[in-house]
C-alpha cells in the first residue's frame, strides 16, 4: 500500500510529497533541497519525479533528482514555458538549473513507472498544469488549495481555463485533495465551501 510523505521547502513553502511504495519512492513537485528530499526518501531509491507544473518552486531539485537516476515526467506546455523563461525564477532572485523530462505526459495517462497514476489536464494556474490521482489522493498542484484556487494572471495563465479546471476536479467524486501550498483539504469540503470556484 502507498504511503504519503510531505515536506515542506523553499521560500514559497512548497508541498513537496514523497509516495512511498515498497521498493521506491517517487516524488510530487521537488521544490528545492535535493538532500532533503534524499534523506527524507531513507535510503529508498527515488525513480519518479511528477511535475504538476513548471513554476521554479515545484521542480528546483528536478534536475539533481533526474541526475541521480529519477526520470522527470510533465507536460510537454510547461516545458515550453520553462524554455521560455517563465518558470518565475529570475523574478524571484534565483534560477532553476534547466532538464528535460524523461517524458513529456498529458491527459489520459494511467501509468508512471509501472505503478497506477492517472493524469488529468488542469490548466488555467499554467497552460500545461496536470493533476496526479493516486488511489483515492488528488495531488493538484497550483490549481485547487484549501478554500482557495491559484492564481491565474502568470504567464500562460487564464481564469477561465482554471475555473473549468477547479470544476472538473469538482466532479471526481469524493477524495482527499493535496496541493502545493498549504494543507490539504476534501473534495466534499471544496464544493461546498471554497468561496472562488462554486460547484455547479
């Protein structure tokens, strides 16, 4: 059975989560502290590394990650972004040591790794923002946080799109939500009370 680890890293107090499974790790949005993120792996090998998006603070440690053997997988939208110049780094005073992703995943895929993870399309915080679903767990990134959503006025950001995005999450049932920042929070709690995105 998986396991969920979370750490907290980086000047924007990114969620940085570890999946635990019996022989390997994978990690969610490796914000900073590739040391960090190692210890916290204790001595399992960490063979996956899942992007929600390509914002400097969910993939700074990215890179040292795919060196030491994890293969990076994300959309193919926010790598552009990233080529681009807009994984926000540089407004923020710092810089995001560049990779290319193992693999490039959109909408659809239902494997990582040979273990189960469904990929949904999310955008709106980016063009290319993805949500993961592992088992009953909805790790959203930057698109859906407790009572709130993100933003949506970054670069390939569009309010629309988000709204839309927030909604379909909306409809996946009943399900434990971990986002990016901040804790994590129900989907049955998020329809009936985020006051950004009403449930239909």
């Amino acid at each position: 059975m998986m396991k969920i680890e979370k750490l907290v890293l980086g000047s924007m107090n990114t969620n940085v989560y570890l999946l635990f499974y019996e022989k390997e790790v994978f990690v969610i949005d490796p914000a900073c502290n590739y040391d960090a993120i190692v210890k916290a792996a204790g001595g399992l090998p960490i063979t996956n590394v899942l992007l929600t998006h390509g914002h400097f603070d969910h993939c700074g440690a990215a890179a040292e990650l795919q060196k030491a053997g994890a293969k990076i997988y994300m959309s193919r939208l926010d790598h552009e972004m990233i080529k681009n110049g807009y994984d926000l780094a540089r407004f923020c005073g710092t810089f995001l040591t560049p990779f290319t992703p193992d693999e490039f995943i959109g909408e659809g895929v239902s494997e990582i790794g040979g273990q189960a993870v469904k990929v949904l399309s999310t955008p709106g915080h980016t063009a290319g923002s993805l949500s993961f679903i592992v088992e009953n767990n909805i790790f959203s990134g930057d698109v859906l946080f407790y009572l709130s959503v993100g933003r949506s006025d970054l670069p390939t950001g569009d309010k629309r799109q988000l709204t839309a995005s927030v909604k379909r999450l909306y409809g996946l049932g009943d399900a434990q939500v971990f986002p990016g920042h901040g804790r994590s929070t129900e989907l049955s709690f998020e329809r009936k009370n985020n006051p950004y995105v009403k449930a239909d």
